[in-house]
C-alpha cells in the first residue's frame, strides 16, 4: 500500500510540473532605447536635467549619467532665507550685518548706535561683519594761549 501511494505523488508532481511548463512563455529579448535611466526617468543623450535644484546631470554617449552638485558659498547676509526652489540660501534684503544690538546695517549704510559711534558693514573672506569707529571727545577745553 506504501509503494502505490508513492506512485501517486510521484504522478501527480510530474503532472503538475508538465503542465507549467507548457504555459510559461518563452523569455523575451528587448531593446532598450538608446539614453539614460536616473530616478525611474529616461533621458535622451546629450541632455541637461537638474533632479534637484543643487544637482546638475548629463546623459553621456555611453549611456551612463553623469552629475555635479553645487556647493554653497558663504552668504553674505544675516537673515538668510531657504528657498526650495534654489539650492543655497538667499538675502532677500541684500547683503547686510548684524551690529551687537541686533540692528541689521545694510551694505554701504552707516549706522550710529550713539552720537559719537558710525559702524558699517564690512565683507571680507567669509561673513560679513559690523566695524565700528568711535569718535572721541577730549573733556578738557583747549584753551588758546596768546604769549
């Protein structure tokens, strides 16, 4: 009874088995359009495409993408705004410095926190910077002396 039951799976398995193969489709050649393949997108040879507003890429002949990525250079303001749109940040109040009293000088203004102090914004290498000249008083009245 052991072998018979055997004989059955054996059957059935081969059954099953042959009847797959005959609906499986033969495997398929494609050919693939001649670009480039970033994110799910294809691209054309030769063409310029921005993923990102900080990525710039190019199809090569080859078929490969090629890319660079922008890098930010200091900002040369204080109250500096993100925009999605563009990869650094932006001075939508133009360039500017910040005086220790938090007041915001603007490029070319001078500001005068007291009567006897002018600072100006200066841009160096790097951020900018508030400089600050004090003009001093002598308390002592000078008298003229006619000898």
């Amino acid at each position: 009874m052991a072998s018979y039951w055997i004989t059955i799976v054996l059957l059935a398995v081969t059954a099953v088995s042959l009847s797959t193969q005959n609906t499986t489709p033969p495997p398929m050649l494609m050919t693939l359009p001649k670009g480039c393949y970033k994110d799910g997108k294809m691209y054309h040879v030769g063409e310029n495409f921005s993923p990102s507003p900080c990525q710039h890429c190019y199809c090569t002949p080859s078929g490969r993408v090629a890319c660079a990525i922008a890098d930010c250079f200091f900002t040369p303001c204080v109250d500096a705004v993100n925009d999605p749109t563009k990869c650094c940040p932006v001075c939508p109040n133009g360039s500017n410095c910040r005086h220790t009293d938090g007041h915001i000088i603007k490029a070319g203004d001078v500001y005068h926190p007291d009567a006897q102090t002018s600072c100006t914004c200066r841009h160096t290498f790097g951020s900018p910077a508030t400089e600050c000249a004090v003009k001093i008083i002598d308390p002592v009245p000078v008298t003229a002396s006619v000898g």
